[in-house]
C-alpha cells in the first residue's frame, strides 16, 4: 500500500482560533519598510536580526507565547499575484513541516480582518498549501505514516463572506482532483494496468455523480479503434477506452469534450526505448490522469457546459506478437497510419480517441497528452506546448493558463509541414523528420478532427512530471492541467 495523502480541511474565520498551533502572516516588503505595527508576536527588529527581508517565498518562524508565528514573505506588493501567493503559501506549508513534528492546526492571515479577501487569492492560499504537502510512496517506515506528517486543519483568517467560502470549497475541489491526477500518474505501471486505471476512474465517477462508460477489448475491437489496439498488440494486459459525462443542472451551455493520453507504460515497442528513457514512463498517461483529476472536480464547481471525456488506455510493450515497424494501422475515421516507430504511439491511440470524440459533435476539444520529447526541447520542463485550430478558443485555452499559473506557449501547424509524415503505403506515417517534432505529432492529430471544428491539443511531456519540489509542485507527478481544464470548463462560451 502507498502512503495516501490527506488534504487540510480549510474554513474561514475572523480570527484566528485560540487553538491554532501556527499563526501565519503574509508580509510585504513595503508593509516591513514602513513602520506601521506588524502583526502581533512580530516585531521588525527581531525579524531583521534573523534575515527575513520579506522577500517572496521567504519563511521565518518565531515561538510566541507557546505557538508559533510565521512571517511569509510576499514580495513588493505592486508584484503580488495570486501566483505568488500560493508559491507563499506552498513556502509556508514547506517550512511548517520542517519544524520537527507538523502543527495539526494552522491560522493562515490571508488579509486583515476587515480588508476584503480576494476570492482568486484565498484559492491559490488552499492550492498551495494542500499541494506542496503532497506526498507519496511506499516506504515501509518512518514518520509518513499515520499523523505526525499531517496538517489537518487551516482557518484562513479574513473575510468569511459566503462568496469567499464558495471558492475556498471550490479550490478544495480542485485541489483534490489534482491530487488525484497525481496519484495516478506516481502509480506504478506494473500496478496501474488499463484495467485498474478505469476502474479507479469508473469509482470516482460514482461518488462525484458522473456518467461513465467502460469499453473493454471486445468492445474496443467493436468500435474499430485501431490505433489503440494496434499499440495494445505488444502487451498482456488488455487495453480499455472510458467515457465520462459531467451534465449540468440545466440546459448545458455547449459541449466540450477532453481527451487525454492514457499509456500506462511506454517501453517503446519493439522500437523500444533505453533504460533511462523508460524509467519514468509510468507518466505518460499523465495526460489522462489531468482529465480525470478535472473531471472529479467539476461537479463542485459547476460549470454550464456539458463536459465529456474520453481516455484511451493501455501500455506499450514489445510482446511477441507486438506492432512492427511497418505495420499499416486504420484508425476509428478510417484514415490510415503506417507505423514507422512503435515509440510514437501517443498520436494512434489519440487518433482514435479525437475521432470518437469529435464524431459526438462537441462544440469544442482539447487533448492532453505527454507526447513528444521534441516539445521539451523547445520549451523546457515547465511549460506545455499549446496547437490547434479555432483562435478564439485557443485564447480561452491561453486565459485559463494565466489565470491558474499552468504555463503554455503556442506553437503552429504550418500546412506545408503536412508533408514531412506523408507515406507512400498508407494516408500518413506515425513520424516525421529529425525536427519539429512536437509539431508534425500536432499535424497527425490534426488529421482526426474535422476542419471546422475548434480544437486544441496541450503537449505536456515537460510539465506532467517533475525531477524536484518547486512551490506547490512535488517531485513526481505534478496533475499538470487539471487547473486549467476547470477554468476553461467553468468559463467556456461555445
Ligand atoms: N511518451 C513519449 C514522450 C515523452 C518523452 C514524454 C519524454 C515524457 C518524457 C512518447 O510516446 C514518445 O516516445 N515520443 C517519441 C516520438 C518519436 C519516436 C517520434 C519521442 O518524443 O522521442
Ligand atoms: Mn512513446
Ligand atoms: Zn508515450
């Protein structure tokens, strides 16, 4: 059994309660230059001699009178966004648990008690600190276990306005569904097979009232989803293709549909990968796992679109009777594919899942996929590469970026490029030259949604997985996109 992780339960107060163990305090730099009070147990004199400039993402704690006070450092307050407070609050959560053994009760100041709280800003405190507590593995020993690791309760200390309970419930929420998409994802993929993966996600669908349906490999075959079983071929576990529908109360504004890459394991094929290359590639269904965390989410924030998901799983493995490069695949449209690298396999299985989705006629889709290497080249290990078709919703797709701190940058699909995955055996090939990468992988998903159609495809091979802790991302999955497909779907205008 791995450590499950749980989150805070955060409530809003005027004060904060007798009983916080840790009462923490956001500090500018321009509130420590003047010389109005700082907050009780704070004093600036004391707070120089040990270092703190107030500067972002700066913690000290003090012992005040047999609790703890936090001043966090919040930067100039002309520069302060919500990105940088939840990086604060995530600084706060790290420096809370460093302390010996982690307080259970936490007063987090969001602002003064008669200011107004930023609703924006109160989420991005819940994001940050719940995140950046995130753990998991499978260690038999030590402190994980059980509740020395376990900040159970935040009073965020402001306004307790219902509309800023509202969004406290609804970061909560989305909170969890990144905790989800992250669960998922550090999942191993000897443990988390196709079949394991859609059952997890058929019994998050029952307890957050979504629809859900589960095609096993009869039914894949039935559907003609070529692609998926073409990269299954390889492999002893079955493949599985789930369906999710979020229904709104109402009469739904428009139709979105998300699709995300669900490879549980991607050894390569028989164009298998190298060792290093493969080992962490229990991560290439983060794509799948972003849609799900989403989806377990929008019950609570109820948008007014209809959202429907549709993830392809399965591995990709090299078994004796596995696809050969070479091999001609027909996709759910009926266009074809020869398979030149076995590796590429993320555009087949995603063929078949655009196809399915768009044949539904939604009013727009996104796909999320840990894709290419070739995007990471180009835009780093933080930042997803953003394609499609339709500006005005690739806009919408660009705003949930900015305002959820889920960085993308656009790359084009330049017509001409079509050529470079032309085949001379089938309607396109599954590669294409040495460079651009992310963008002839872009062009081969292109052929699977009609012209006309707004689409989007987000390349999160970077930003899915991380190699270290940074603010509210902890090394191993991040949920990557899972905030930013709830702002789209709670903002989306067909
Ligand atoms: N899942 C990988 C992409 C990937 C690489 C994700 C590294 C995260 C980190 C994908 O299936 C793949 O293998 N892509 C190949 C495509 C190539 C063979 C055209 C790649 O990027 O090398
Ligand atoms: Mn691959
Ligand atoms: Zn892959």
């Amino acid at each position: 059994m791995s450590v499950t992780f749980t989150a805070p339960q955060f409530s809003t107060a005027r004060r904060a309660p007798a009983r916080a163990e840790v009462v923490a305090h956001g500090i500018t730099t321009d509130r420590l230059a003047g010389d109005e009070p700082l907050p009780p147990g704070l004093d600036r004199a004391d707070l120089g001699r040990l270092g703190f400039e107030a500067k972002a993402g700066q913690v000290q704690v003090v012992p005040v009178e047999g609790r703890l006070v936090a001043a966090v450092g919040l930067g100039g307050a002309d520069d302060l966004s919500t990105d940088g407070l939840r990086r604060a609050a995530a600084a706060l959560a790290r420096a809370v648990r460093s302390r010996r053994s982690l307080a259970t009760d936490l007063a987090s100041v969001v602002a003064g008690a008669d200011g107004p709280v930023e609703s924006d800003g109160v989420a991005a405190v819940v994001e940050g600190l719940t995140l950046a507590l995130y753990r998991f593995g499978y260690q038999s020993t030590g402190s994980r276990k059980g509740g020395a690791d376990r900040l159970a309760r935040v009073s965020l200390v402001g306004s307790t306005a219902a509309g800023v309970r509202a969004s406290v419930e609804r970061a909560e929420a989305v909170a969890a569904g990144v905790v989800l998409a992250r669960d998922l994802v550090n999942e191993p993929g000897g443990s988390l097979t196709p079949p394991k993966f859609a059952n997890r996600v058929r019994r998050m669908a029952r307890e957050r009232g979504l629809t859900v349906k589960v095609m096993d490999e009869a039914a894949i075959r039935r559907a003609r989803l070529g692609g998926l079983l073409g990269v299954n071929r390889g492999s002893t576990q079955p493949p599985r293709f789930v369906e999710l529908t979020y229904t709104p109360k109402g009469r739904p504004k428009g139709t979105l549909a998300l699709v995300g890459k669900g490879l549980t394991f991607d050894a390569g094929g028989l164009s298998i990968k190298s060792g290093q290359g493969m080992m962490d590639m229990k991560m290439d269904m983060g794509g799948a796992a972003a849609v799900v965390g989403a989806m377990s989410a929008l019950p609570d924030v109820a948008p007014r679109c209809r959202v429907r998901a549709y993830l392809p799983m399965t591995d990709n493995m090299l078994g004796g009777d596995a696809t050969r490069p070479g091999d001609v695949l027909t996709i759910r449209n009926g266009k074809t594919i020869e398979v030149l690298n076995t590796d590429a396999e993320g555009r087949l299985v995603l063929a078949d899942a655009l196809s399915l989705a768009s044949e539904a006629k939604p009013d727009a889709v996104v796909d999320l996929a840990t894709l290419t290497g070739a995007c990471m080249v180009a835009l780093g290990p933080k930042i997803g590469g953003l394609m499609g078709r339709g500006d005005g919703f690739l806009e919408q797709v660009e705003r949930a970026s900015s305002n959820t701190g889920e960085r993308v940058w656009r790359l084009p699909l330049p017509g001409d490029y079509r050529s470079m995955v032309d085949s001379p055996v089938a309607d396109m090939k599954n590669i294409g030259g040495a460079y651009g990468g992310a963008i002839t992988a872009g062009l081969i998903l292109g052929e699977f949604v009609p012209d006309g159609l707004d689409w989007a495809h987000l390349d999160i091979a970077g930003p899915a997985f991380a190699d270290a802790d940074d603010a509210e991302v902890v090394r191993g999955g991040t949920g990557f996109g899972v905030r930013l497909l709830v702002d789209l779907a709670a903002s989306f205008t067909a």
